[in-house]
C-alpha cells in the first residue's frame, strides 16, 4: 500500500461542497483518506483575484502508483468543474496537487514529486504541518515543521471557522437519565420534531429482563431495525429541526453489554451497514449522573419491568455510554453531568444547550 499526500484547494463555486466532493470521490477511486487537516483559508497565490482560496491537505494509503494516481486525480477535477488552461494559477473549481508520494523523488514532463513548490507555500505546509511535521521533505532534507518555519511566504493561512448547519440533535444518556423528558422541552424551545424512541411497542423488552441470555439478540437486533426505520421515515417526511431522545449509536453500546462475544461482532457489522443509510446527527448531548440517581428515577417512574435492573448493569450501561461517547468522530458532542434532579434542571441545562448552539451552529 502506498502512501500519498494531497493538497485540495479552490476559489470559485461553493468552496467547501467542491472539497467534500473531492474527498468523497478520491476514498471512491483513488485511496482511502486516514487523515485530514482543518479547512485553511487564503489570498489568491500568485495571481490577482477577489477569490480567497479553500485549502485542504489529506493523507491517502493508495493501491495506486503515482501514474495512475494522477490520472485518477485529474478525472475526479474534471468532473467537479476544473478547467485546466495554460495559466497555472487562475481560478479554479478544485485543484488536487499530488505533495508526497511515499519517500519517492520523480521528474516527468506531467508529475513532479514532491510538489516543486510545497515548501514555498504557507497554505500547504500550515495543513501539512498539522497532520505531517514530522515528515522529511527528500530533497530539502528538513521536516515539515523545520520548512513552515523558514518559510518566507508573506500570503497569512488561517483555518476556516465554520458554523454547521443544525438538521438533528440527538440526546443520549442511560436507563432513568431523563433524556426524553429533556429532548421533550427542547424541542418545544427550538421549535422542532420530536423524535421519540418508541421501546414501549417492543413486546421483547419485558421478556428480555426475566431472560437476558434468551432474548438478548432478538431484542437488540429488532430495536436496530425499528430504530433504523423510524429515523429513515422522519425524515423523508420532515424538513424541520429533529430532536430525537436517542441516536442509533445506543443499539451498539447496549449490545456490547448485553449480547456474546460472538454474536456482537455479527451484529456490529450490521450496525455498521445501517447507520452509513441514515443521516448522521449534528449534535449528540449525552446526559451522565449518579446511579443512585438513576435508580431513584426508575422507581419513581413506575415502569414495572424496569425494577429488578440492578446497579451492576447501570453501571456498565454507564460506562459503554462514557467510551461509546468519546470513540464517536465528526459529530459535535456536548457533555452533560447532572447532580441532582430539581423543577429548574430542564431550565438550566437548555441554558447551556443554547450557548453551545450559538457558539457552534449558524
């Protein structure tokens, strides 16, 4: 497996959906992505032009040799809107330069490795840096930290502060949390949908507590398909903001706990191929506290299959939720630690949620 890194920059056109589809193509046809740097904004290098730049630099593992590779990056600008002409540096839709390409030092009249001009730029070595500074230009002999600080390059690249859009705010948290009664009040506050997890309908739920090791599976796989297709419907059918109090990932973090091994390991491939179909939450809140908190909660809610749950198991749920958690990559998360549980807690906490949302989303 060979291993390259690419520069991803453009100045016309939606900048930022041109680099997504960049990305999304080259993991489709030229290697799979294994690391990216933030979103570097710039001036129009070496040309006069209104356009800031867009600049990205991604690290790929490539079946790939660089032949093909280039060829393969040059079909993936095409098909994005570039427009090659005789001037190098004029605007343009996308542009995937090939910096590094293993160690491999390669002079041909279509590819020059590495990039003849890398070290000269502060858009490249600024993202390269952040993902590579220990990297070892083979011709200028330094790292990619040592170039970058002998750099000379007055054009400034500062990464791009960007606000997302919010479309789905999941809130999290275990057994007795009070998840639903949170996401209840906050999609009254956001004016949105609320997503209800509907576990009452599954006849499994009671079995499963006088049984775990029976109807454990059954039980975990069918809350995935149910769960699978109430987010599927909801939005096919809503344009507003969704507040659901659950998110897919809670059907892994509960199967960890609850099912073998082995079958774990079948479900989680499953798991894996359902939650790439559904859109993936904005935002997660996950909501921690004490188990005698929890515990109090279950009693006083009065569910009656919900009172032999022990500690022991609380626990655990707590602590796949806690790892569960933190694994969960590019979703932005907000952490929640309730201590007790009082008539202004729901006040409060949205509190909190709407500055995180300020601070995060346009």
């Amino acid at each position: 497996m060979n291993v390259a890194f690419l520069c991803l920059g453009g100045n016309i056109g939606n900048r930022i959906e041109n680099i997504k589809s960049a990305k999304k193509a080259i993991n489709s046809f030229s290697g799979k992505i294994v690391s990216q740097s933030e979103i570097y904004e710039t001036e129009a290098w070496g040309i006069d032009s209104e356009n800031k730049y867009l600049n990205q630099v991604i690290k790929i593992n490539t079946k790939l040799n660089a032949d093909d590779l280039l060829k393969s990056l040059l079909q993936i600008e095409k098909k994005l809107g570039r427009k090659r002409d005789s001037d190098k540096n004029s605007d343009r839709t996308i542009d995937i330069d090939i910096l590094f390409f293993n160690s491999e030092i390669i002079t041909k009249k279509d590819l020059e490795i590495p990039h003849p001009r890398l070290h000269l730029r502060n858009f490249v070595l600024k993202p390269l840096n952040e993902i590579a500074g220990d990297l070892i230009h083979p011709i200028q002999k330094k790292t990619i930290s040592a170039l970058l600080k002998l750099n000379k390059d007055k054009l400034k690249a500062k990464p791009l502060v960007q606000k997302n859009k919010l479309n789905y705010i999941c809130i999290e948290g275990n057994i007795g949390s009070g998840k639903s009664t949170l996401a209840k009040v906050l999609s009254k506050k956001l004016n949105a949908t609320f997503l209800p997890e509907e576990f009452e309908d599954n006849l499994l739920l009671p079995l499963f507590y006088e049984d775990k090791k029976l109807f454990a599976f059954p039980l975990e796989y069918s809350f995935l398909i149910a769960r699978f297709n109430q987010i599927q419907q909801t939005f096919k059918s809503e344009k507003k903001l969704i507040v659901s109090d659950y998110s897919l990932y809670k059907c892994l973090w509960f199967a960890k706990i609850n099912l073998t091994p082995k079958d774990y390991n079948i479900f989680k491939k499953q798991f894996n191929l359902i939650l790439d179909q559904l859109p993936k939450p904005d935002l997660i809140i996950h909501l921690s506290t004490s188990t005698k908190n929890l515990k109090q909660n279950i009693i006083k809610r009065g569910r009656k299959y919900e009172q032999t749950i022990s500690q022991k198991y609380l626990n655990a749920i707590s602590d796949q939720y806690t790892k569960g958690f933190k694994k969960i990559k590019g979703i932005k998360k907000l952490s929640l630690t309730i201590s007790n549980y009082h008539p202004e807690l729901e006040l409060a906490l949205i509190k909190e949620i709407n500055n995180f949302i300020k601070e995060n989303f346009a």
